[in-house]
C-alpha cells in the first residue's frame, strides 16, 4: 500500500510539472513576439502600427474572447483542449516562419492565440482537480508564473537572433509545441466527466460566471494587476532611456532582470500561502507596495540602478497577487464545471489590463510627464488594495459554508447510523472543487 501511494504521489507531481512546463511553452510565444519584431520589421518592412498588432494579437483576443473561450474548454474538455492548443501553436509558428508578408504573419499569430488560450485555460482546471486539497493553493500560485517565465525564456534566446534569425526560432518553437502536444497526449492525466448544461445554453453558462460577485470580484482585481504591471513593464524601458539617460541596451538589460525578479514574485506566493498566509494577504501586499513604489520610481530623484530596484521589488512583491488570485478561481467558480470560464473570465480582464495600462500611461506621459503617472497609478493600485479586502469577505463566507456543510455531513452520518429521520432531510452544501 505504502509503494503504491508512492507511485501515485509521483505520477501526480510529474503530471503537474508537465502541465506548468506546457504553460510555459505556451507563453513563450507571448516573449517570442516581442523579441523578434525589430528584426521581422527589418524583413517585412513592417510599419510600427502593424507591428504592434503582432505583439498584441494574444491581448487583443485575450479580451475580446476570454470567458467564452473558457465556456468551449469546458465544453470540449480540458484535456482536448490542451492537446489541440499546443498542435495550433505548432502550425501557427509553421505558418509564420514561412510568412512572406505581414497579413500571413498575422494569421499564424492568430492560429497560435487561439493554441494559446486552449491550453492555458484548460491547464488551470485540470490542475486543480487532479492535486490534493491542501497543495491546490501552492500549485495554483506555481502555475500562475507560466507567463513571466516563458517571456524570460524568450529574453534568454534574444543574444543569439542575429545568428540563428526570426524564423529558425519560429521553427523551434514550431518543434516544441509538436513534441509538447505529443507527450501530453501519452502522459497527460485523464479528467473525469462532469455534467454539461445543454448546447444551446452557452450565454446561460457566460452569465452564470459574470453574475458570480466572486468571480467578478477576482476578475477586477484581475484586471487592477494586469494594468500595474504592463504599465509598469511598458514605461521602465521609456523611463531610463528619456528621463535618466539610460543607453537602451542596459535599459532592457536591467527590464529584463526586472522581469526575472517577477518571476520569483509569483513562486514565493506558493510558499507563502503554502505557509498559512492567507489568499487575500498576498493580494493586499501586491498592491500595497504597488502604490508605495510608484512616488519612488516616477517622481523620486533616484539614480537608474536604484529604480530600477525598486521597480524589481514592485513586480516581485507585486508577483504575489496573481498566484494567489489563481488559487482563488476554483474556489471562486460556482461549479467544478465553472471552473474553465471563471479562468476564462480571470484571463480576459488580464487581457484587458495588458491593453489598457500601457496605452493608459502612455497617452498620459505624452500629456502630462513622467512625474505625474503616480495620480494615475497609485488609485489604481488602492482599489486593487480595496479589491482585496472584498475578497477576504467572500472567501471566509464561502469557507463558513464548506464549514457549515461538512458539519451537515457528519451529522447525516450519526443520524443515518442511529436510525434517526432526519437523515433524509439534512442539505449539505459542497465545495466547488469537492
């Protein structure tokens, strides 16, 4: 018995390392993008409007199509739904290596965001339902630096584009997904079925996630973080270059490792919550320090070394916030079937803050100047905090009737074994992820 617990044990972490690294894979499509567009515009002669589009083909359909895509997940299964995710990736990098304009280039790009959001939105939900209750928190708040990571692992590639060029690395990603998609379709755990509401009913399923105060509650707080951080990620490299003089290549040296410290944002808030650090902590520290750094970074007379520190500690400290909303979801989601939308919903409006934080600050730069961005971020970043605390009301409520619904079980128990009548009349109420 011992061995074969063992076993399983081992077989559900390798599961869980497979699922993360296919995020990952996922994600570097995100960092592939950004990395290789001064060189695809030197080869398609790309203006910068249309080239911003490559870039933000993911967000746009991010936006446009989260919850409903999270709604066709669940419909389709998740375990398909990865499957066909990373094959999609494949043939959109297939498609855009052989690319010779920028409208084929844009439809790969569209076949990979499509890959894309089958296989993060379904990762999430498979590993959800196959970790034990007590490591679900941790292993959420682990997933969540897929996208971080991934875009880092692209950064790492950047030194060797001009040897091996923008469309070997397009191949190679081509190749990965491939491999990717093949080895989850052999080793990929197997989810069991849960109920389906009718095929006509696919708005009734959306509603159903967007008139959920929890799941809208997360999705803002979402949203609050997305607009933090890419606002953040898009001004530091504007910011050392024109208000400090930074030279642009130890500009996006030092983003870089900005980015990298992010990263470690988003592990740590595993262990802190592994720790017994509750959920809605995490995400009030996240915020928190956001609104503190933002005088120091903008309107602060640092040298460059040292805002850039500080907008390490930001992200990193700032990292907290969307393992712990990760973690949140299942809980959050009014149905183990909910689960895919709710993420779906998590997603769109981190899509949205990826499209408006960077666009919002950079209208008001151009405008107003560097020193006054804390009037617009610092808000932002308090109802973020604000967001929090709401949270924290609604997971202890949510708690109180898993609680109040364990205890209705126990009682059922005693009553059907002492033979009392009450036993038939007992409603115990279940945990979504139960």
């Amino acid at each position: 018995m011992t061995s074969e617990r063992f076993e399983t044990a081992s077989t559900r972490y390798i599961h869980v390392w497979l699922l993360i690294g296919s995020g990952v894979v996922a994600a570097a499509q995100v960092g592939k993008a950004i990395i290789c567009i001064p060189m695809i515009r030197s080869d398609l002669a790309l203006g910068l409007d249309f080239a911003g589009l490559i870039v933000a083909t993911f967000a746009t359909l991010g936006a446009l199509m989260g919850i409903g895509a999270g709604v066709l997940v669940g419909r389709l299964g998740v375990r398909p739904s990865l499957i066909g995710g990373m094959i999609a990736i494949a043939i959109g990098n297939l498609i855009g290596a052989s690319a010779s304009n920028e409208f084929t280039l844009l439809v790969g790009r569209v076949v990979e965001g499509v890959g894309f959001f089958g296989a993060v939105l379904a990762i999430p939900s498979m590993l959800a339902r196959i970790v034990k209750y007590h490591e679900r928190d941790f292993v959420m708040a682990v997933w969540s630096a897929y996208m971080p990571a991934g875009i880092m692992l692209m950064f790492f590639v950047g030194p060797l584009l001009p040897t091996i060029g923008w469309r070997n690395l397009w191949l190679a990603n081509a190749l990965v997904a491939s491999a990717c998609g093949i080895v989850l379709a052999i080793y990929a755990p197997t989810m069991p079925k849960t109920a389906r509401t009718p095929g006509g009913q696919f708005f009734t399923e959306v509603a159903n996630v967007v008139r959920h105060p929890r799941c809208v509650v997360l999705a803002f707080a979402f949203f609050a973080y997305s607009f933090q951080i890419f606002s953040l990620a898009f001004a530091l490299p504007l910011l050392l270059t024109s208000a400090h003089g930074v030279a642009l290549g130890s500009a996006g040296l030092l983003s870089a490792l900005v980015l990298a410290v992010s990263t470690m944002g988003h592990v740590s808030s595993g262990f802190l919550l592994r720790a017994g650090v509750p959920i809605w902590a995490n995400i009030a520290a996240a915020f928190g320090f956001f609104a503190i750094s933002a005088l120091a970074i903008y309107v602060g007379d640092l040298p460059p070394a040292a805002v850039a520190l500080v907008a390490a500690l930001a992200l990193g400290i700032g990292g907290l916030a969307p393992g712990a909303l990760y973690a949140a979801a299942p809980q959050a989601a009014p149905s183990p079937q909910a689960v895919p939308p709710t993420i779906g919903l998590l997603q769109q409006a981190s899509n949205l803050g990826q499209f408006a934080g960077p666009l919002t600050i950079g209208l008001w730069v151009e405008h107003f100047g560097w020193n006054t961005v804390p009037a617009l971020v610092t808000p932002a970043a308090l109802l973020g905090l604000a967001a929090a605390f709401v949270i924290r009301c609604v997971l202890v409520a949510s708690e109180s009737g898993i609680a109040a619904g364990e205890r209705g079980a126990a009682q059922n128990v005693v009553a059907v074994r002492c033979g009392h009548p009450v036993a038939g009349k007992i409603s115990v109420r279940r945990s979504p992820t139960s």
